[in-house]
C-alpha cells in the first residue's frame, strides 16, 4: 500500500520530492509544554510514571516528547528529519527542558538503551519494514509500547479532493485497520482505546486552503488542474467562525493501541 501510494504521489509531483518532506510543517508539531488542557496528552501522561524512562519513536517537533520529559526521569527523542529535530532542539532550549536526548536517526538505524516507556505517534502509516520496526519498539521498551494512529490515512479528507481533481480514486496509506493484522501476524496481544476524535483540518482562508491542498494535490503553479480547484473550492469547503472546512470531511479517530514490551532490566 505504502508503494503503491508512493508511486501515484510520484506520478502526479511537478518536481522532485524534497530532501527533508517535514520542513513546511515541523512548526505544527511543537506546542507549550506545560500546557495542562490537551486531553491526549493527559491520557499518554497516566501510562508514564515520574521516575520512568522514555523514547518517543518519531518524535517531530517535541509536542509530546517535551511535555512527557517534564512528566518523568528522561526522555530520548529520535527524530531522523533535522527540521522536527530543530523544532525540537529549540522547543527544549526556549522552555528549559533538559532531560531530554535528541537522537537524529531513522528507528531501524539507531542503537539506543532500552526505556521504560517507547511511544510512537502518527509514525507508521509510512514504514514499509513494520514488522521490523514493531519488533525493535517492543524489544526496547521494559514496561510498555504505546502506538497512536488514526482510523483512517491522515489525509484522508483530502482524497474526496484528489479523485475529483485527477480523476482518479487517491490510493490509501495503511492506518489502525492494517495495523491489527500486522499485530495479529506478529502475535502481539494489544488493548486498544479509542481518544478524543480530531476535528475536520480548517484553514483560515479560502486562499490558505486553495495553497494547502494545492500542495497536498501536488499542483504545481502553473497546473490546469489548480485552476479547475479554485473553481470548486468555494462549493467543496463549508465556512463556520471564518474557518473553512472540508464539507463532510470525517473527523479522524486517533487510537492508543499498547502493548507489553520485553526488554530485560
Ligand atoms: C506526523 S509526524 C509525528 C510527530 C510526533 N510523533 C507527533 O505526533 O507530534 C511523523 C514523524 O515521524 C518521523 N519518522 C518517519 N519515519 C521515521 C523512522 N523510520 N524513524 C523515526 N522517525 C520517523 C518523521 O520524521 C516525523 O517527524
């Protein structure tokens, strides 16, 4: 599914992909770590106690990782795209946080210490050697692994979009459906929880959404095809508050699927 999915984004990019994809966007993945109303936050902060260890898979801009770090002993951060470590790196800087590690490589790379705790959030719907990379969650983790991931493809309210500006359906990344049975594969035994369902994206003007999907649709400039969106934006985005929506966009349901770990110690 992943390759498939790759290769469609391939076919249809006016250039090549860029070095480091999160650049654009490794600023939405930071926020205050000393925030106390994100309701997530407070449910992975019940599964961590204060005198645990930590390491956050895929850690981006440290939106959880810092906050968690505040929570207990230590956490270690491995986060291959150096834009999200900056994020990071400044996040902790900024806010005082210092028993955190950044370790800046991809998971099937790096040689870490096992922790207590290994979480990894909105991480898998890319890794093409999951088994691999479940397999070396559980081995470094003493007490628990917990995984995040939405019900559906992170951009699946955009494929409604895609389909009828290519004309073509947008194949699907993997979520928590083909999660389940790579788990059932691996012989992993895991509760899963439902969390707080994530409102449909909003942008904040009709020329912020036309440049976003743009570039989710890989529409370059100068493309036909984003004259043809601007056309059909103001009847496909519903506007409440000055935030405009997707209409009928399904809320994505976040899921915490955990499991024991089995590393020694
Ligand atoms: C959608 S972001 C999520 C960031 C963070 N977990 C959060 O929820 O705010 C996905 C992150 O996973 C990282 N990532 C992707 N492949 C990875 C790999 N093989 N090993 C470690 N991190 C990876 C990306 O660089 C990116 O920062």
């Amino acid at each position: 599914m992943i390759q498939a999915e790759h290769a469609q984004s391939d076919s249809m990019r006016p250039a090549p992909p860029p070095m480091d994809h999160w650049r654009p966007f490794a600023r939405q993945f930071s926020a205050d770590p000393r925030r106390s109303d994100d309701a997530f936050l407070n449910r992975l902060m019940d599964e961590v106690m204060a005198d645990q260890t930590l390491i956050d898979v895929g850690a981006g801009g440290g939106r959880l990782a810092l906050p968690l770090a505040l929570h207990c002993k230590h956490v270690t951060a491995v986060e291959p795209s150096p834009a999200m470590g900056e994020v990071l790196t400044g996040g902790a800087k900024a806010h005082h946080v210092e028993n955190i590690s950044l370790v800046p490589s991809d998971w099937l790379e790096v040689q870490v210490e096992p922790a207590d705790q290994v979480l990894c959030v909105h991480v898998l719907y890319t890794i093409q050697d999951i088994g691999g990379f479940i397999r070396k969650l559980q081995d470094h983790a003493r007490a628990q692994v917990m995984v995040v991931m939405y019900g559906a493809p992170p951009q699946s309210q955009n494929y409604p979009l895609w389909e009828k500006v290519h004309g073509t359906p947008r194949l699907p990344l993997p979520s928590v459906p083909e999660f389940r049975e790579v788990l059932r594969d691996l012989g992993i035994e895991a509760r899963e929880e439902p969390l707080a369902a994530q409102p449909a994206r909003g942008f904040d003007s009709m020329e912020q959404a036309l440049d976003q999907i743009s570039g989710r649709l890989f529409l370059g400039e100068d493309d036909p095809k984003r004259d043809m969106l601007t056309r059909m934006l103001p009847d496909e985005l519903e506007e409440t508050d000055g935030v405009y929506r997707i209409r009928g966009a399904v809320p994505l349901q976040p899921w915490l699927i955990r499991w024991a770990g089995s590393a020694s110690g």
